[in-house]
C-alpha cells in the first residue's frame, strides 16, 4: 500500500495533532514526531526525528516552493499512463 499526503500536512503535524482518515501525524516531546498509516490490513505507527522531517521540509520547499506542486507535475503522462496509454 502507498500513502501519498501533502507536505502541508507534514508541516502542520510537526507542530500540533492533525490528519484526517488514513494519515495522522503529531509531535511526540521535543524531538520526535509520530506518523500513523492506516489500511483495512493494519496500523502502523513510525517515530521519527523531528529535526530531519524539517530538513526534508526546507529542501522539498526550496525545490518545488509551496503551491507549485501542480506545476511540477505531468499531468497529461500521468492519466496516460493511468489509463495505460503511456506515451514514450
């Protein structure tokens, strides 16, 4: 199973409890922050290091700025390749 969630998201859990259906995150102490993935087969529940999820933050928003997430897609090769026409 894949979780795909916005960086939005991310951002706000470093800070207080948020999420919604399969995606919860929340600050744990001062230095972790909890991820918690939801599927019909289970939980799972990952601890991680706050100060690398803010770096990643920092380098994933000098990459791709937000709001320009949809810039950065192809929209059209990914319906193509969703609906198995892909072009080359």
């Amino acid at each position: 199973m894949t979780w795909t969630f916005a960086r939005s998201l991310l951002d706000a859990g470093l800070r207080a409890p948020t999420g919604d259906g399969d995606v919860h995150i929340w600050p744990c102490g001062r230095v972790q922050t909890m991820v918690e993935l939801r599927s019909p087969e289970g939980v799972a529940l990952l601890q991680l290091d706050t100060a690398g999820l803010r770096r990643f933050l920092v380098r994933s928003y000098a990459t791709v700025p937000a709001g320009n997430e949809a810039a950065a897609l192809d929209i059209e090769r990914a319906l193509a390749a969703l609906l198995g026409n892909a072009r080359g």
